[in-house]
C-alpha cells in the first residue's frame, strides 16, 4: 500500500529533480536561478515530511528568500546573457556528464543495494498531526533551541563572528575601487 | 512510511546534478548556483538522517551549513562583482588571469 507519505516525497523530490536538470538545461542565468527556488522549496516540502519544519521555515526563509533574492540581484546588476560556449566548455560536457551520471548510478545502486527498504525513516508528521499533538514535532524550534544555546553554543557564537567577517569582505569587496585608480581626468565625474 | 535510502538517492541526484553543472556551466554565477544545489543536496541527506537516528545535531548541522552557505554567497557575489568590474565578463573561460 502507498502511503501519503510516499506520494508527497514521490510529489516533492520530482520537482526537485526535474528544477535540478531544468537549472542544468537554461542558457540564460535568470532561468537558472528560478529553477534553483523551486529545487529549495520542494526540499522545504521534503524536510516537512522528516518532521524538520523549523528547518523548512528557514530553508524558505533563507535559502528561497535572501539568498535567491542576492543571486537575482547580483544577475540584475551585472546584466547577465546568454552564456556562450568555448571548445573546452564542449569537451567538459562530452566527459562531465556522462562521469557524474555513471557516479550518481553508482551511490545510488550502493546506497539501495546496502540499506534496502527495510531501513525506514522516521515520519512524524503525519503520526502527530493524527494524534493531535502537533506540539511534539522533534523538528520544532522549542527543541532545537535549547540544542543549539547549549550544545551548540561555541559554534553558534563562531557563526557570528563569520557573518561579520563576510558582511565586512562583501562590503570591501564590492564597494567601488580608490578614485586614484581612475585617474585624475575622471575623478570629476566619479 | 519513506525508506532512508529514498532520501539518500535523492540528494545524491541533486549533488550529483550540482557537480554537472559545475563541469559545463561557463557562466560564474550559474557556476555558484551550481554549488548552492550542492549543498542543498548535503542538507536534505543531513535532515534524512537526523530523522533517522532521532538525532536533531542533524538539524543543527543543517543551520550552520546554511549560515555558511549564506556567508558565501555574499562574499562570492561581492568577488563576482569585482571580477565584473576589472574584466567586463562573467565568462570563466575569459577569467583566466590573475593580473590583467
């Protein structure tokens, strides 16, 4: 019997799929970065189905949301076209894609072929829904919380420490060059 | 009830569909996204297991990929935009000096 489960994570991971091979396909970067939001919300649906709906909110919240929005914005401004193809880009196609396919064939014959089915993940979800206690998600943020104040708290404080870093690299990097270096005739006009 | 290894074969493909684009992409910002679905198919693998085992670090693991995956692609978009900036082409066949 099929379960709705199955269904929905047959449902999720075929978009997720199908944007996957859709950000391969586009020529056109804007297309590409579409494709990619609809990969990151299908994979929000699939860590709603293991019980991580704190996860799921900030995969659509970050990944979907600010980080999409940088990529888009960052394709905007820099006006990005049509990609064009070299020869070696040509060549990187005839060998990369049919390596990656034969790799991916091979993790995913020694991952059925070791776990086989009768590994089965833990759905909750659904489970708690049905008995009316939404409350006891394991995914929740009343749980993760305390693991990650407590725990995991030195590389919390680490992460922020990281953030600093890059919103100070991002900033230098991406601010305009010294005027020097423009010479003095355009100086006026800068 | 979802099998593990579904999950696994799942992100394996998006991984695996993250490293082909990196290979034929000539476009650096599709090349970052490239990335980007890379580490997306790490985390659902991270999520899967964490459910799994009944181990949340699992999902925790999750929020410092992503805070790192966020810091990336801010200072990757910053240095896309300095490459733009010196080169006027976001070709990485055409980027292929470090002084011009």
């Amino acid at each position: 019997m099929i379960s709705v489960h199955l269904i929905l994570f047959l449902v999720f991971g075929a978009v997720a799929v199908a944007g996957a091979v859709n950000l391969l396909a586009q020529r056109h970067p804007i297309n590409s970065a579409l494709s990619l939001i609809a990969v990151m919300a299908a994979l929000a649906g699939e860590y709603l189905l293991l019980g991580a709906e704190f996860v799921a909110a900030v995969q659509v919240i970050v990944y979907a949301g600010a980080v999409m929005v940088l990529f888009v914005f960052t394709i905007m401004l820099l006006n990005a076209g049509v990609e064009e193809h070299t020869k070696g880009s040509h060549v990187a196609s005839l060998f990369g894609i049919p390596g990656v396919l034969l790799g991916s064939i091979l993790i995913a014959w020694a991952v059925l072929r070791n776990s086989g089915t009768e590994a089965v993940a833990a759905g909750p979800w659904i489970n708690t829904v049905s008995n009316g206690r939404p409350q006891d998600l394991p995914g929740s943020p009343e749980t993760i919380g305390p693991l990650l104040f407590h725990e995991f708290l030195l590389p919390f404080e680490i992460t922020s420490v990281l953030i600093l870093i890059a919103i100070m690299g991002a900033v230098v990097l991406a601010s305009k060059p010294p005027s020097t270096s423009s010479g003095p005739a355009k100086e006026a006009g800068n | 009830m979802v099998p593990l290894s579904y999950y696994l074969v799942l992100s394996g493909i998006l991984f695996a569909c993250g490293v082909t684009g990196f290979l034929i992409k000539r476009n650096i910002i599709s090349i970052f996204m490239s990335i980007e679905l890379m580490l997306n198919g790490v985390n659902l693998s991270f999520v899967a297991f964490a459910a799994h085992w009944h181990a949340l670090a699992g999902q925790v693991f999750v929020f410092f990929v992503m805070v790192v995956a966020a810091a990336e692609a801010a200072v990757g978009l910053a240095i896309i935009i300095a490459v733009y900036r010196t080169r006027e082409t976001l070709n990485v066949d055409q980027v292929n000096l470090l002084k011009l």
